[in-house]
C-alpha cells in the first residue's frame, strides 16, 4: 500500500469466508479485495461437497443450474463484500471491492452483458461490489453504460494496450455521460483487468521454435534473452497509457468533478514456467494506481521472498525495445493478444459450462 498498489486474493470460497480466514488475510496480510471467475468457482463448487447442501436447498425449490449457480455465487459475493465494508469505508469507497463476473457466454453479447450486468449489481445490492464485463469488442459499450448508471465495473479479458486504451476512451465516456445527466461521480469505480502470464505462455513457444531453427550463435542469444520478457513489457507500456490517458486534460475535467482513476489490475500473476521466479509477475509490477490479484501460492511466495519496491516504470525504454525486439523476431503481438482474447473466452466458457453441468448432477441425485 506504501508504493501505492493494493493487493486482491484472486480466489473466492465459503468456507474462506465463513472460517474467517478471509477476515484473517485483510488484517494480517493486507488483502485489500478480491477476485473470481468462472474457473475459480468451478473449482470451488464442483472440487468438493461445501456447497452440497445449498444446492439440495435450492433443488429442492425447482430452480435449475443456472439460477442455482448465481444464487451460489451471489451470496458468496455478498458475504465477501460484507467482510470488505470496513476497508471500504475506510478508503472513502477507494478499495476493499469483490468482483463478480457475467456469465462468459455473453462475451460477445452486448445487450445481453449489460442485462446480466445490471441484474447482478441489484441481487448483490452492496456498494463495494464490481461486476466483471469483457474487455472484448462487445463488451465496450457495456463498461460506459454501465458505468453511466453508476455500477463499478471491473474489465476483464485484456491483453493488447490497444484494447485497454479503447476501454479507457470507455471509462471516461460513462463518466462525461454521468456528468451530463447531473449525477455523481465519487463512488464509481473501475479496474482495468490485465492477463499477464498469459503473454509469454503464448510468446515464449514461438521464441523457442526460432531459437531451434536459427544456426547463428548471436541470434540465438538475442532471442534466448527475450524469454520471459513479453508479458511484462506489454504491461509496462499498457501503465503508460494509463499515465498518460489519466494526467489529460479531459480526465482532470472529470477528476475535478470527483471522479476516481480507472486502475490497471495485473491478473493472471501467478508463474506458469519453473523456469521464472514464482514472484516474477508480482515483483516488477509494482506502482501507484495499480492493483494485483493473486492467487494464495503467489501470496505466500511474496510475502515469503518477494520485492516490495517501485519497478512498474524502472526501465520503459527497455520494455519498449524488448517489444520492437520480438516484433523484429517475426512475432506479432498483435496475433498473440487476439487469440489470447479468444482462448480466454473460450477458456472461461468451458468453466462455466462445466460448473452447470456438476451442479445439475448434484441437483439430479437430490431430486
């Protein structure tokens, strides 16, 4: 918090909630919000028997898997948020969020995303609530409309600056809208939501095939040194933009109105290679306005070993020519962010449909 990024649990399940655990993680470790998805309430509902009894209940009532799903996940939401309050209210509505997603059906959905959308926001009913809508080509028009009726939005799903700076020109459109209609702005609030490790999953492959295919010793080394490099080079330049989006003269405008900075959100933080410090993602993301969502391995790897110190912008010139370096590779950024959008779409679809086909098993045995 002294270095100006907060720091969220990307994990979410009752029994975290009910032990008090949770309650535990914001007093001695500093949690200051949290995050799910359609895979980490897979993994929470369907890993297990904690919420066996819920789901009889609510069988047991005629609802089916979707409607049992939301009602599960809703009140979850409800609890965390109400463990969150005091962290809420002490940052003048600033942090102590949970994030609740739409169902990844919808990514390519507008009108569909902000009904969902707005039908979560009332069924949660707490003010430190963020809805999570994706950051897809669809999913713009609902981050400014929901934003105008002044529901916290949490953009999921991003991979490319470009897309972010679209979802900045969002961000701010929702808030002029809001303006104009003579409503407030000082308890909206917004993360941009940045799939990291994703990156160098993806571009790491395609470095390595070059590396194999090259007979030059010297180029060999240049690309073996851009292992590694992609995923926070791309972040790092996505914090630009939002530096310079944010000192503009047309947020200031909004600023003096009340409105609050749309924070990047590096998600996705946790390493995927062994061949990476477990803290790499956390450790040279580190910056004012920044939030990181981790899941409890990553935590526990930070707390035990990691850096708490400013790096976010350390070196931009050379996350810049790291970038131009893989692009001069014959590696498009462009392609990777694309399917990487896709991938994740499809990803968390696949969750979703997988969670609704445990709980209708569940929900068949007790009917």
């Amino acid at each position: 918090m002294a270095l100006g990024q907060s720091l969220w649990l990307d994990y979410i399940h009752r029994e975290l909630i009910a032990s008090g655990e949770l309650r535990r993680l914001i007093e001695r470790d500093g949690i200051r919000g949290v995050t799910s998805n359609p895979t980490i309430f897979e993994q929470a509902i369907a890993g297990g028997t904690a919420y066996d009894a819920a789901i009889a209940a609510l069988a047991g009532g005629g609802k089916d898997a979707r409607v049992i799903l939301e009602a599960l996940t809703v009140e979850d939401v409800v609890a965390a948020c109400d463990v969150f309050a005091p962290i809420y209210e002490m940052t003048e509505g600033g942090d102590g969020f949970v994030s609740l997603e739409v169902a990844p059906d919808l990514a390519h959905d507008t009108a569909g995303t902000i009904a969902e959308a707005k039908r979560l926001w009332a069924a949660v009913n707490r003010p430190n609530v963020m809805i999570k809508v994706p950051g897809t080509a669809e999913g713009l028009p609902a981050i400014s409309a929901l934003l105008a009726e002044g529901i916290n939005v949490n953009i999921t799903l991003l991979f490319a600056v470009a897309r972010y700076q679209q979802v900045i020109e969002e961000y701010h459109a929702g808030l002029e809208r809001r303006v104009a209609a003579g409503l407030p702005l000082d308890r909206v609030r917004s993360v941009a939501s940045f799939f990291v490790s994703r990156v160098d999953n993806e571009v790491d492959p395609q470095l390595e095939a070059r590396i194999a295919a090259s007979t030059d010793a010297a180029e060999q080394g240049r690309l073996e040194a851009l292992l590694g490099t992609a995923a926070i080079a791309n972040a790092v330049v996505a914090y630009q933009a939002y530096e310079a989006a944010f000192s503009a003269p047309r947020f200031r405008a909004l600023m003096a109105k009340g409105a609050a900075v749309q924070r990047p959100l590096w998600a996705s933080t946790s390493t995927k290679n062994p061949r990476y410090p477990d803290t790499m993602y956390v450790d040279r993301l580190i910056g004012p306005d920044t939030v990181n969502t981790v899941p409890p391995a990553t935590l526990r790897a930070f707390q035990d070993h990691g850096r708490p110190v400013r790096t976010i912008d350390a070196d931009v010139p050379g996350a810049r020519r790291q970038l131009a370096e893989i692009a001069a590779a014959g590696i498009s950024l462009t392609a990777v962010t694309d399917h990487l959008e896709r991938d994740g779409v499809a990803k968390f679809t696949k969750s979703f449909t997988s969670l609704l086909a445990a709980i209708e098993t569940k929900r068949a045995a007790v009917r």
